[in-house]
C-alpha cells in the first residue's frame, strides 16, 4: 500500500478511536456511543436540507436546489475547518515522530490534506447528496447535468479548504511575531470567524429589494458563496457547463495551494508548534499556597496555553461578549432595525436570561478539562489532594471563563434596557445557574468517560463523548422551555424558573456523587 494512504488510514484510526472498538470496557462504549451521536448528527442534518429543499420545491425554485446545496455546504466547511485546520494541517503534535519514520515529507503533507479532506468531504456531502436527492425527484431529466452535480460532491471541500488554509497559515505567520503567541492566536482566529460571519449574514440580508421571490432566493444564495452562481442556468452558459468549469477550477486551485504550502510546510508547523522567539526564560519564585489555588492556577494556565482548546471552548463566551459590545455601542432601535427584530427591548428583556444561558451552554472546556491531562493524568493521580479540590479547580476555570461573557452582558442589558424586577432577578440569577449546571455535566461526564491516550488535543476537545453529550443535555435544558413558551404558551420566565431549580438540583446530586469517588 501506498505510505500515504497507509499513513492516512493511521490518521483516521486514531482521529475517530477505530482501535479502541475492538478494546473490551469503557472505551468500547464511548466509542460506539460517540458513533451512535454522529450518525444521529448526520441524519439530522440531512432531515433538514430535505425540508429546505422541499420548500423550495414548493415555491417553485427547484432550480435553485444545487446552488443552494453548493453554497451552504461551503460556508460550514469554511467556519468548521477554520476551528480545526491549525489543530490538523499546522501544529499538529505528532510531526516529531512522523519525521523520525521512512516517509518523504510529501507523503506526510500530502496526507494531511487528504485526511481534513475527507472530513469536509462528509460535511459537503451531508448538504449536497440530501438536497440533490429532492432536486432529481422534482426536475425534468436531464442526465448530464444530473451527472456532473453528484461529481461535484467531491470538489465543492476543496476551495473552502484553501481559503481556511490560508487564514490558518497567516493566523501562525501573524501570531509567531507576538511574546504571547496564543493570545493573539485566538485574537486572529476569532476576528476572522467574525468577518466570515458578517460576511456570511450581510450576503443573507441582500436583495431583500428585489420584489420577484426567485431572483431574490439566488441574489441571497450566490452573495453567500459566489461560485454557487455557476451551477444556475444563465443566458451565456448552461448550468452543465458551469458544473464542469466549478470541478475544473476547484482541482486547479487545490492542486496550486497545497504545491505552494508544502515548499515551506516544514517552517509554518515549526512557527505552529514552538514557542515564541520573545519567549523569555524567567526564573519565577516558589510561593506557597492552597491547594486549589494551584490547582486553579495551573488548569487556567492549561487551557489558556492551549489555542485549539480556547478557540473551540469559547466560541459561545465570545459571541455573548460582541453582541453585549453591540448592544452597548448601538442604540437597542438600532440593534432591532439590523436584526429585523421589531420590538427589541421587549423581545430582550423576556428572552435576555435564556439567551446569555444558551451562549454560556456552549463554552464547556470542564467537558474536557481531565482528558486534556493525558498521560500526565499520574500526577495528579499520586498527589496529595482530594478529588474534590482536583474538580472544584476545573469547575472554577469553566466559571472564570463564563464570567467574562456574563458580567459583559449584564452590564450591556442593565445600561440599555428597561426591566422590571422580576426580569432583573431573572437576568441576573439563570444564567448563573445555567452555567454552574454546565460545568458540572461536563465535569461529571469527563471524570466518567476520560481518555488520556490522546495524540491531537481536537480529539478530546471537539469530539470526545463528554463534550457530544454534555452540548446536547446543555442545549436541551435550554431549548425545552422555550419550545414550551412557544407552542404550549407556557409564560417564559416562570418556566425557565422551574427548569433552573431542576437544573440546580440536578447539578447538587451529580456534584456529591462525583466528589465521593475515590479516583480520578
């Protein structure tokens, strides 16, 4: 077998577990349950693009189905590969071992891309295959076109890929100029999903002028990702002929950018992965102090020393921070005028307390916190300290993190709105319980399902069984009393009430439970 191939069948063996199906215990069911939870993700999704395009099928804008599929799937795999591609194609911590081994650097590289290939590869084709599904059953035949479409599953990952390999390198060249790489790493990585995503949200808001409800639809569609434009028929062009020139430039394009990145790959994974050339070496005095303030000091100090775990822990904190931003520069008139929402004050003050709650449910780094020891896990497994002080240390850097986003928030919702007191006590006290009962569930699923053996911290960070169940229980805590507001007309504010005490005694019993055991 070819190396690459063989080292890229290495790379998803270990990337999804595969070996630790065959291993009798725990790690045979957190693999298999972390299956079971991405296929129910992918049918999900694929659900949804089916209802997308059978609404549209029933405007009757069938046509506008494989342009559509086109440019949502590229804009996921632009924001998803933008989170991970400096933990996969730069930084990655198994290069070291990799060059020790009778392998040509291009096959490494080469590799690499083939691998976060066919990751976006599944993304695109969720979107892609669903939709075109509908597309064929409600179109008159027409094979050629048909043909081409399927084939352009398998080029529609790669621009998205270079676009995102190339902010991931200039996010590293950028970075590696700075004392404190990390911090101005996720400074970087975030300012570039935030203009993506106004990028992304202005293109979904154009053409609302436009009063003929098709060309409306592709004025908003091709805004979004510009080559969509080519699978719609135009007078110049066929829809066919689009297809074939959008494979032909995307294999173009591919094939340019990973020639050019692997001529000096070696230099942008080494700025990746070593320490800033500013880096002093500073000999720092012994202190002595509590056990949990070390503890504290030193899992902050982890997490924060770890971009990709920051960049996707966070995500949730840093949108709460810009929207409170937003709300504190704009008037909430202005706000309500951008967002299309009419009555914002009123609408924020009854939504504000599940809002910051949702936006903290998201950023869950305890879900991961003990996994990230890896197998330094013996440390704090022979050291003199009560599990109860190891978790309350991991429990408190979650809240720390959470504490940014809210105490923006509050001072946002409190400077610009009108409340009355029983939504101020509600603003104030939900998210707050909200939050505490987050860290908790990750702290408690992670110290139930911990993997230590680890090569890529994105392993444990974006995919591992307690961050999967610990978003889904956070999230459904979240949605279920809004969906019960909003279609059994339950009051909001007093149902979040219920469902906060459920959630803080929920909380108390796994906290006990988890603060007995007597190993970590």
């Amino acid at each position: 077998m070819n190396k690459t191939w063989l080292l890229l069948r290495t790379q998803i063996i270990n990337y999804f577990s595969l070996n630790e199906i065959k291993q009798p215990g725990s790690k045979k069911n957190t693999t298999i349950l972390v299956g079971v939870g991405v296929v129910t993700l992918i049918l999900f999704f694929c659900a949804y693009n089916v209802l997308i395009a059978q609404a549209l099928v029933q405007m009757g804008e069938q046509d506008l189905i494989p342009a559509y599929m086109v440019s949502i799937s590229s804009f996921a795999i632009l924001i998803l590969t933008l989170l991970r591609s400096n933990g996969i194609l730069f930084g990655s911590r198994d290069m070291d071992m990799l060059s020790a081994l009778p392998v040509k650097a291009s096959e490494i590289i080469s590799s690499k891309f083939l691998f976060m290939y066919l990751l976006n590869f599944i993304i695109g084709s969720v979107f892609m295959a669903s939709g075109g599904i509908v597309w064929i059953m409600n179109t008159p035949l027409d094979v050629l076109r048909f043909i081409f479409y399927f084939i352009s599953i398998f080029f529609v990952p790669l621009i998205p890929m270079c676009i995102t390999s190339l902010i991931g390198l200039l996010i590293v060249l950028g970075s590696s100029h700075f004392k404190n790489r990390n911090i101005f790493s996720l400074i970087f990585s975030f300012v570039a999903l935030g203009i993506v995503g106004y990028v992304g949200a202005s293109s979904m808001q154009s053409g609302n002028d436009i009063k003929n409800l098709g060309a409306m639809l592709a004025s908003q569609i091709t805004g979004l990702y510009p080559l969509s434009n080519w699978f719609l028929n135009h007078q110049g062009f066929s829809a066919t002929v689009g297809s074939v020139a959008f494979i032909i430039l995307s294999a173009s394009v591919f094939y340019v950018a990973m020639k050019l990145v692997s001529i000096r790959y070696g230099l942008f994974n080494a700025l990746a992965t070593t320490s800033s050339k500013y880096t002093e070496n500073r000999r720092e005095k012994i202190k002595q102090q509590s056990q949990f303030i070390t503890l504290y000091k030193k899992e902050f100090g982890r997490l924060f020393s770890s971009y990709m775990a920051v960049l996707n822990t966070a995500l949730g904190v840093v949108m709460l921070c810009l929207f409170s931003i937003l709300l504190i520069i704009m008037s909430p008139e202005q706000l309500g005028q951008y967002t299309g929402i009419e009555d914002i004050n009123n609408f924020l003050s009854t939504y504000s307390p599940i809002l910051i709650a949702a936006m903290l449910s998201l950023s869950c780094p305890a879900a991961s916190s003990i996994s990230l020891e890896g197998r330094n896990i013996w440390i704090l497994q022979s050291s003199p300290v009560s599990i109860k002080t190891i978790l309350n240390s991991k429990i408190a850097v979650n809240l720390t993190l959470h504490s940014f986003g809210y105490l923006l928030a509050i001072v946002s919702i409190m400077t610009r709105l009108s409340m009355n007191i029983f939504q101020i006590v509600s603003v104030f006290l939900i998210p707050i319980i909200y939050s505490l009962f987050t860290a908790i569930v990750g702290i408690t699923l992670n110290k139930k399902y911990p993997n230590y053996t680890w090569e890529n911290e994105i392993v444990v960070v974006k995919q591992s069984l307690p961050v999967i169940v610990s978003n889904i229980i956070s999230m459904a805590v979240v949605a279920l009393p809004v969906l019960l507001h909003l279609f059994l007309a339950f009051p909001l504010i007093p149902i979040l009430w219920v469902m906060a005490l459920a959630a803080i005694t929920a909380s108390s019993i796994m906290y006990q439970k988890a603060c007995k055991s007597k190993f970590i």
